[in-house]
C-alpha cells in the first residue's frame, strides 16, 4: 500500500514540485519550480511549535493566569 502526499508550495501554493536533495538533518528538500523557492516537505508534520493544538492551549494558559515558565514547561 503506497501513501501518495501532494506537496504545495508555501509561498505561491503552486504543486508544481521536485526534489531537491537533503539537508543536514536528512530531510528532503523540494523546489518549487513556478517561484523558485526551496522548502522541506515535512517540515509541517514535524514542527509542532506553530501546531493551532498548541497555540490554543498557549492562549489559554495565559489567560488563566501561569506563569512564562509554566507554559514552556508544557
């Protein structure tokens, strides 16, 4: 069974997309061949600092009242 992603570029949203090598961290580099760009495709799926999940709690957290400290050991 093959899982099949389709990949749009971040700036222009364009799919039209190729690999691009690897950086140092082994992951795999795209180009966008409409604007240029070069972006990691699974950077989304493996940053969660900017997930909406954790905005969300971020927010309530400080509403609440806790501390800086507090919401970054969470």
């Amino acid at each position: 069974m093959k899982i099949q992603i389709t990949l749009t570029c971040p700036q222009c949203k364009s799919t039209n997309v190729v690999k691009n090598g690897k950086k140092k961290a082994k992951k795999q580099n795209y180009l966008c061949n409409a604007c240029s760009r070069q972006f990691i495709g699974d950077h989304a799926l493996s940053y969660k600092g900017a997930h909406s999940h954790t905005i969300t709690l971020i927010m309530r957290m400080w509403v609440r009242g806790c501390g800086i400290r507090a919401i970054s050991v969470i």
